[in-house]
C-alpha cells in the first residue's frame, strides 16, 4: 500500500510541477525579415473555362529566398531560405494563399488567409504560426509586385514557448 500511495503522490506532483514549467512563455520578439523571393517552380491548374483566371483555378509555387541584407549572419545576396504553397482563385480578380517560409537553422513562418491588394501593386497576407525562433508568429506578409521576382516582407511578432525534445 505504501508503494502505491508514493506512486499516486508522484504522479500527481508532477501533473502539478510539469505543466507550470511547460506554461512558462518566452518574452515576445518583432520581427521583420525582408527578403528576395525568386519563383523557381510553379504548377498551374487551370480548370474551366481555360485561359482565364477564375474560381477554383490555383497555382502551386516554390521560391527561394535570398538576403537583400545581412540576416542571420549571412551576407547580403545569399540564399536563405525558401518558401512554397499553393495561391487558389476565390474570383477572376481575388485569391487566397496557403504557404509555408523555411529559414533553415531559424524555423518556419506560415501564412494564410486573402491575399489583399494595395496600392503600390503589392499584397498583404496574414501570418498565422511558425515554428523554432518563430513560434506562435502572429504578423502580416507583404509580397511585393513582380511576377517572378518579389521583395517579401515578414512583420510579425513571435512566442516561440518552451522548446519540446
């Protein structure tokens, strides 16, 4: 019986200790990373009616990222990253994006949701989560105009939380 109970006391000290410590949250960091995006791959799916941008049409994309300027700790012009997703038409003139930015070594920053035009021919696009240094990313992406070639803007503020082996 006392074995039991000493088991039963163990288990239950560290329900109570563990999720304290899980709980903690790291200070939150803004960031703003502006890179260099350059369209190295895209698949476009051009449903009916052909040839024309409409409903349902979506195009899947590969980019890769470089440095405009130094960025962690690598110069300016270099590869550091990529991104890919999939760009999906809601009407001959709106879309939506789903994607997901790798910066190897940092972590991830998804974004998601209407891509909304501006003025100055870019768009902004929310960003809902990441991973690593970019845990928890709460911020806004905006792609730059430009067809093959874009600056891209990540703005966002991160809670990366407790690192989980």
């Amino acid at each position: 019986m006392p074995a039991r109970l000493s088991l039963l006391l163990a288990v239950v000290l560290a329900a109570t200790v563990v999720p304290g410590s899980l709980g903690a949250t790291a200070v939150k960091k803004k960031y703003s990373i502006k890179v260099l995006s350059l369209t190295r791959v895209t698949i476009p799916h051009d449903l009916k009616p052909k040839g024309k941008e409409n409903r349902g049409d979506y195009i899947e994309f590969k980019d890769l990222l470089v440095t405009i300027g130094p960025l962690f700790g690598t110069k300016e012009n270099q590869p550091i990253g990529y991104d890919q997703g999939t760009l999906t038409y809601t009407s001959p003139s709106a879309a939506r994006v789903l994607g997901v930015a790798t910066f190897p070594g940092q972590g991830t920053i998804r974004f998601k949701g209407p891509m909304r035009p501006r003025r100055d021919g870019s768009n902004l696009v929310p960003i809902v989560g990441g991973s690593g240094k970019f845990g928890r990313a709460k911020g806004v992406l905006v792609i730059g105009p430009g067809d093959q070639r874009s600056v891209n803007t990540f703005t966002f503020t991160a809670n990366p939380g407790p690192v989980v082996a």
